[in-house]
C-alpha cells in the first residue's frame, strides 16, 4: 500500500510548480497525494514569505495541524522561502517539526524523511538548508494533463528594496536553453496544449552566462514547438526589450498576455523602492507594447503604503490605473521583509491608511477592468477550457489575453481549447456562448 502525502502550498505559481517536483519525486518512493491530512503520513508546508500575509497564514496553519498531529503519527515538514530566512524561529517556536527543507533542497527530502522514519534524535541531521545557487532537476508530477509550467530561471539579481527574493531563492540563474527546449518538446508529445515559461525576471535570462541567448532567442525557439500557447511570467519593467516584444508580436503561438510588474505611480517611490525606471518610462514600455501587439492585455502588480509614501505619491498611483487601463491588478499593503533595505526604513504609513489605500486602487481597477472588458463584446475568441463551476454549471478557460470567460457546455470540453463569442460583460466576468 502507497503511504499518503499531503502538500499544502502558499504563494505564486513558481512554488506551485516546485510542490509538483516534491509531488514527483515523493511519488519514486511510494508516496501518494491525499486531500485530506487526515489521511496523511507525511505532511509538507511548501511556504511563501514575499508578503507578511502568506507568512502569518503558514504560521496559523501549522498551529492548527500540530494540534492534529497530537492526536495521530505523522511526519510534518516545512520547506520553501520562510525556511530559507527564518530556520531558527521557526525551530524555537515549533519544535515539533519533524524536518525543515530550503528553496534549493526538494532532492534531499527522501533522505530526511528516512532519517525520521529511522528515529534519527539529532535535530542538524533532519534539517537540510543550502545556499540556493543552482536549479534543481525534479521529476514534476503535473496537476494538470493540459496546462505546464516550465522553470527557465530561479533567483533574482536586481536589488529592489522591499524584496526579500535574492534572500530566500539566491541571485538569478538560468537553465540551459537545450534543457529548457527538451522539457516543452517532451510536453508537446504528451499533448499538451499551454505551456507557462516560469522565473522571477524571466526577461534576464541568460544574463549569469554567455554561452546562453537572451530571453528574446529563447522565446523565439520555443514558439517553433507547436504546442498552441505559450505564455511566461514575470517580467521587470526595466529587462523588457523590444526584441522580446518583436518574437511575441510575429509568433502566432505567443499568447497577448504582459504581466509587467510597476509597484507604484510615483517615481519618487520608485526610486526608493530601487526599481530603476521612471513612471514615464513605463508607460511608454506598455504604450510600445500595445502598438506592436493588437489585443495585448497588461497586468501589473502595486504595493500601497511603502514607506513615506503620502496622498501626492499615491494620486499618482491611483492615475496610473487610468493611464495604463491594465486588465488586472494584483494589490498588496506593504510589509517590511527581514533582510531588506526597505526593512531599515519607518514603516510610518498608519495600517488604517493602507488599507483604505488598497480598497481605493481595488475599487478604480474594477471599473476600468469592467469598462476595458466591454470593448470586447462581441468578439470571437478562443479559450482554453480548464473547468466547471459547479455552483451555476458553467464551464470556464482562459482567453489567450489571460481573462476568464464562463460559457454552457459540456465537461467533456476540459483541457479542449473551443471557440466562444462574447455576450456579456461586468466587472465580475465575461460570458459567452460556444460557437
């Protein structure tokens, strides 16, 4: 009988891919994804500690399954960015952890699992942390028989102040493109039909090593693999190029999607923030990128309350939604990471302030994202089908812009990609019809 294993995983799609090479390689030896930790035999927290939100999420959580872990045998391990940065606390305040993992170090799981298994008392025996300077080979067990996410490069090499990456993951690194191109011709025999290039600046690679092409000569190799969708995330405003802008305007498998990060209106924050353009800069990027790619959808990410930031920083925030007429935004309150240049700075914007901040970028971004969604009714587009809602009984997929559309049909359609035309738009959502 195959032991049960149980992955709990915080934070972006990167981590989501790592827990599939955790899932795989645990798989080599015996073991099997549950649902339920209750039927569990090994328990493993694969942690995010970009934000203090997701951190404080890990830290109840595991209040919660050690209670549980009182009442039956099982092994709990905790691994990732949180382990990476805070090993000691994490060991003082929860002792009964049975073995911690670093960013780098998925191999040596089946090791450390053995050693407490084998009863193994030394605590240094089951903790295995390295300095990340390398990009682990796993064998990925995929959550879906559709969708792939493709590791290109891990760690960061730019010094923004509020970011704890090169802490936790190390400083950027790039795969070999002939492994890299391998993995996706290997997806496309196996019928995959989207493939997702993942890296924390996807648009530095090959930068830590001369023998390598740039992003651009990356891109433009992987659109010659005939898998309909390409798409990659995340880029930094300052490493976009028009070359890579070029490939993703001439390859037809390139999907109209741009997740380019800004963090704020205001270049005197920015400049704080050590991000290394302007806000005019930016959105002459996002305007050339609109005129070279028809149909482009940016999406970017904000931080509100960064420190010192006043009413006047942040009327240029809320005005760069207007400009820029993004199709989402991800919004988060800023939090000082341990380690950062931002941590030395007062966190002197109030915490009411901030929130009422959020809400106000939320409450903008959702009447330009409902206004940007109506200029595409009706419209024929395709979408990739990924599953049901089973509380309206609609089927849902993602354009190749990346919005979501909900439209009737049967389930037999996940994983297809369909043609839809667009009869109903709001802020929530897009709806249409199968053609």
């Amino acid at each position: 009988m195959r032991k049960q294993l149980y992955i709990k995983t915080w934070g972006c799609q990167m981590n989501s891919h790592k827990t599939e090479g955790i899932a795989g390689l645990l798989a080599q030896f015996g073991y099997e994804l549950c649902d339920e930790i209750d039927n569990a035999d090994v328990v493993i927290f694969n942690t995010c500690t970009v934000r203090e939100k997701a951190e404080q999420k890990v830290y109840g959580k595991l209040g919660e399954v050690l209670q549980l872990k009182q009442a039956r045998r099982f092994l709990l391990g905790v691994g990732g960015c949180m382990v990476q940065i805070q090993k000691e606390r994490l060991l003082r305040r929860y002792p009964e952890i049975d073995f911690l993992f670093g960013t780098t170090d998925i191999n040596k799981l089946p090791l450390l699992i053995s050693r407490c298994n084998g009863q193994v008392t030394n605590k240094k025996e089951r903790v295995s942390i390295s300095e990340p300077c390398q990009i682990e080979d796993l064998p990925y067990q995929r959550h879906s028989n559709f969708q792939a996410m493709v590791t290109i490069t891990e760690g960061c090499s730019h010094g923004c102040s509020f970011c704890i990456v090169p802490y936790a993951k190390g400083l950027m690194r790039s795969r070999p493109p002939a492994e890299i191109i391998e993995e996706i011709m290997e997806l496309m025999t196996q019928g995959y039909k989207e493939v997702l290039l993942l890296g924390q600046n996807v648009d530095a690679y090959g930068r830590d090593n001369p023998a390598y092409c740039d992003f651009a000569g990356l891109l433009a190799q992987v659109s010659k693999v005939p898998i309909p969708r390409i798409r990659f995330i995340s880029s930094h405003p300052r490493d976009m190029t028009i070359s890579v802008l070029k490939v993703m305007a001439e390859a037809t498998n390139i999907c109209e999607h741009l997740h380019l990060p800004c963090q704020s209106g205001s270049d005197r924050i920015l400049t704080s923030m050590n991000r290394m353009y302007t806000r005019a800069q930016f959105l002459a990027l996002i305007a050339n990128a609109r005129k070279m790619i028809p149909g482009l959808n940016i999406t970017t990410d904000l931080i509100v309350g960064y420190p010192t930031e006043n009413e006047d920083d942040f009327a240029l925030t809320l005005s760069l939604l207007d400009e820029g007429r993004f199709g989402s935004v991800f919004v988060a309150k800023y939090s000082p990471r341990p380690g950062t240049v931002s941590a030395k700075l007062p966190d002197d914007v109030p915490v009411e302030v901030k929130e009422e901040r959020l809400q106000r970028v939320l409450c903008r971004q959702r009447q330009i994202a409902g206004e940007e969604k109506k200029k595409l009714l009706a419209q024929e587009v395709t979408v990739l089908v990924e599953g049901i809602n089973r509380q309206e009984g609609t089927l849902f997929g993602r354009m190749r812009d990346y919005r979501t559309l909900f439209f009737p049909g049967d389930e037999s359609l996940i994983g297809k990609i369909v043609t839809v035309v667009i009869e109903e738009s709001s802020t929530e959502a897009l709806r249409g019809k199968m053609r």
